[in-house]
C-alpha cells in the first residue's frame, strides 16, 4: 500500500499542539505522553484502511457502531469541562478582577490582620495571577516610594488613603459546584489547603 502523509496529519497536530502550549508542557513533561498516543493512533487508523482492491466486493455502507462510544466520549469531556469551570469558578472571578483593573507592573498587598487566609496562599497565587503579590501585616507597614500598588481583601477597607476600584464579581453558587465540594471532601478526600482556598468575592483598593 502506497504510503500517505497526509495520514500524520494528527500526529503533526498532537505536536503542534505540544509548541503552542509549551509552557504548560515544560512545567509537566509527562502530560505531554497521552497527547502524542492520540495523535499517533489517530495516524496509524487510516494506514490500516484497506485499499480500494481489497473492498471492491464491499457493499457502500457507512456503519454507525461506533456513535455510542463517541457520544459517551463526548458527554464524558462535556462534563468534567463544566465540573472543572465550577471548581475553579473563584479563581477565575478573581483573574478578571485583576486582569481588568490593574496593570502588568502593579504591586498586589495582601493584608493579614484583614485577610489571613488569602495572605497564606501568597506563594501559591503570584502565578495564576500573574502579579508580583506583598504580604504585610497592616497598611501602615507600606512604603510610599514603592507605588504603584493595589490592595485586594475579602471584606470592605475604611481607610482615607484608599479608594475602591471595583469588586469581583459574584457568580451564583450552582448545582455543580455544590457536587464539586462533595466530591472534594467524600471521594477525593483532599485535606485544608490542599487547594486554594478563595473568598467568593474581593475588593481591590488604589491609593488616593
């Protein structure tokens, strides 16, 4: 049988894929496995189809035995999508808040007398947030020389040197996200701070 290129063509996407996403891939190198099997079984399916010869006595029928395990397939991707979009539905309410209302060069100020929790989580939230994120104990304890920065807390600031640039938005606690918690606490059984732990809704302050 002749061989055809155009056969690979999903094995080159699996690897184009792998290009585009190369820094999610250079922090898990092994994820990248499953992706390539993909493309490589998908590149090998057509090499096995018979050549024309071989299916002259065939009747012209297209067989549909494989829809059921496509839809499962489908239904299956469908829902860990919507479940994973309710488990992370704080995180990236407070991705758009900061994205939308603060610069690349702006300084985060967690405070911990005002919000412990989050403050403990510094380490973990400077890269999803893709911010440069302070931790100090009050407001006070800043500096002016080392503006520009904004203060994000869980709970309403009064101070005359603060002013509020926006509020997160707060996104309505569905069906999903209440089976997302069971999961997490019945099945997976994750213990405190095995993930962020997030307020449903932040405000961030600028200075006056």
């Amino acid at each position: 049988m002749r061989l055809s290129w155009f056969a690979f063509t999903p094995l080159a996407l699996a690897i184009s894929d792998m290009v585009i996403m190369r820094n999610y891939f250079g922090h898990h190198p092994p994820m990248a496995s499953p992706l390539l099997l993909v493309g490589l079984v998908f590149s090998i399916a057509p090499l096995r189809i018979p050549s024309s010869q071989e299916t002259q006595n065939v009747p012209e029928k297209i067989s549909f035995k494989f829809a059921p395990a496509a839809s499962l397939c489908f239904a299956y991707g469908l829902l860990v999508l919507m479940f994973f979009r309710a488990d992370v539905t704080d995180l990236l309410s407070l991705r758009r808040l900061i994205e939308y209302h603060t610069a690349r060069a702006d300084t985060l100020v967690l405070l911990k007398d005002k919000d412990p929790a989050t403050a403990s989580q510094k380490e973990r939230l400077e890269e999803p947030l893709d911010r440069h994120i302070v931790v100090l104990d009050n407001l006070n304890d800043w500096s002016s020389e080392k503006e520009p920065f904004v203060v994000l807390s869980p709970v309403k600031l009064d101070s005359n040197s603060l002013t509020l640039v926006a509020q997160s938005a707060v996104d309505s606690y569905s069906w999903l996200m209440g089976i997302a918690d069971w999961f997490k606490q019945a099945i997976a059984k994750r213990p405190p701070g095995d993930r962020l732990e997030l307020a449903g809704t932040y405000y961030l302050y600028a200075p006056r």
